[in-house]
C-alpha cells in the first residue's frame, strides 16, 4: 500500500496518451453532469407541476447518458474518424450480444416516438393492467388495477412490464384522446313488475348522473376525430330491455370515467334501490324455482 502512489505516479509518467485521454473523459462527464443538474434547477423554478418536472427530469438523463457515452467513446475511439463507423459498430456488437435488451430499448423508442400511452395512463398490455407510473429505456412500470379487486380500482402492486412486449402482445389504453369508457349496469325486475315504468325510472337515475358526462365526452370526440376514425352517434346513457331465465333485464348503458367507475355505479344503484323501494308494483328478480303439484292450481 505505501507504495501505491509512487505506482500511480509512474504510470502517469509512462503511460501519458491514456492519462490524457482518462482525465478527458472525467471532465468530459463532469461537464455533462453539471450542464444536467443547472438546466434542471432551472426547470424546476420554471415549472411547478410535478408530472412536468419529472418528465424533463428523465428526458435529461437520458440525453445526458446518450451524449456521455458518444464523447467519451470519440475520446478512447480516436482511431474510428468516422462517426457512423463508431454507432455501426457498437450497435452491431449490442444487437448481437444484448438481443433482449436491445429489443427492450428498440421499445423505449417506439414508445418514445410514436406514444401509445403516457404516464399517468391507465392501459392494458396483455392480461396485464393498470396505471403507468414510470417509463424506461428497458421497462415501463405499472400500479396494477383489477386482478382480485372489482371495478378496476388498485390493488397495491406494482409491476414493471418490459418495452419489448409492446410488439408482442395487444395494447388497449383507457384514457388515450378519448378519456371515456362504455360501462353497462344490469337491473333484472320480475315478469309481474311494470317494466315499463322502471325502465322509465332508470332512464332518468342515468340522465340525472351523467348529465355533466356527456358534454364533456362530445368535446373529447371531436378532439379524438382528428387522430382516429371514432364515431359515435349517440353518447347519451340508454336502457336496454332483455329477457332473461328470472325476469326482465334493463341494461343501463353509459359513459365512465374508468377511475370512477365504481363510484358512479355505487351512487346509480343507490338511487334505484332508493325509487324502486317507492313502487310496489316494481320487484327486483332473482333465480328462483316454483314447484306445481298435479291436479293443484
């Protein structure tokens, strides 16, 4: 150990082109580093909201990781004159020995790119679904919903879902231009019960809940047209009448906030259960078996 520094000092003194070129690529980082950390300060006076700075926060580190590794491998690659020589090659060397993460990165840019989804989306890649929280070169992380938990509210975990499975497998986003879903709410009365007047009643529980809905979701879909072909004729809520095996089913059919989902249904059956409990000719249905006896009426 005494003799440590002498060793460094001495090939320092022997080895003078890799000295240069060491602390060239330490100032070389330093530089980046701090460049990094003063144009985020500045970012982060300029711009209160968190999701903002958050976003300019990874944008930079990756631009600063981008531009650390291009210097630094022109200081140790100096015989490679040719920019493009220099990314051909180590793209091929990754392609071949890092195949996975590669397609993982190749991900990362269609996301990027092309924007499927953004943080704060709540989408579904295969049987996965959830909130996205967190977007990666390798991963994108999610706040899992559904699973055990009904109505799509959390469940508390978190997964990291990687880039590459954006190519594999079907990706449907929830809030992407058009922030509403279709949510159906069945409501089965008895034969005997006067249909007609529930299915009126219901008729106006969802008008009267989802008054503010459908305003908002005409703006959404003209806003919606200009990046997909989206039609919808009618966006205001309308009950359906069935026939099912216990009685008459009335499907309450209507726009959702998918975040409020279950809040919205609890507050639509509130209300029915409230005016139906007004009605003695109305009864709810359920599965139900009657037994008759020969030569009994």
């Amino acid at each position: 150990m005494p003799d440590f520094p002498n060793r460094v000092q001495e090939f320092i003194q022997n080895s003078p082109g890799i000295t240069y070129q060491v602390t060239l690529s330490i100032i070389a980082i330093f530089v980046i580093w701090l460049v990094r950390l003063i144009t985020l300060r500045i970012i982060n006076k300029k711009l209160p909201e968190a999701k903002a700075q958050y976003k300019w926060r990874k944008n930079l580190t990756y631009i600063a990781v981008f531009l650390g590794f291009l210097i630094v491998g022109r200081i140790w690659f100096e015989g490679l004159q040719s920019l493009a020589t220099f990314l051909g090659l180590l793209s091929a060397g990754l392609a071949i020995a890092l195949r996975g993460p590669v397609t993982d990165f190749a991900g990362w840019i269609f996301l990027i790119w092309r924007k499927p989804f953004d943080v704060g989306d709540r989408i579904q890649v295969g049987d996965v679904k959830g909130d996205v929280i967190d977007i990666r070169v390798f991963k994108f992380t999610l706040l899992e919903i559904g699973n055990w938990v009904h109505a799509d509210q959390s469940t508390g975990r978190v997964i990291h879902v990687p880039n590459h499975l954006v190519f594999d497998d079907s990706l449907a986003n929830y809030t992407s231009d058009f922030e509403f879903i279709w949510n159906e709410l069945q409501v089965l009365v008895t034969f005997e019960s006067d249909w007609k007047k529930a299915k009126q009643i219901l008729q106006e529980i969802a008008n009267k809940h989802l008054k503010d809905y459908v305003n908002e979701a005409q703006n959404q879909v003209s806003h919606a047209k200009k990046s997909y072909l989206i039609h919808y004729r009618y966006l205001t809520p309308t009950v359906y009448t069935d026939v099912h095996d216990s009685g008459i089913c009335l499907t309450i059919r209507h726009l959702s906030n998918p975040r409020k989902r279950r809040k919205l249904g609890q507050d639509i059956w509130e209300d029915v259960l409230d005016r139906f409990d007004e009605h003695d000719d109305i009864d709810l249905a359920y599965p139900t078996m009657r037994i008759y006896k020969e030569g009994e009426h």
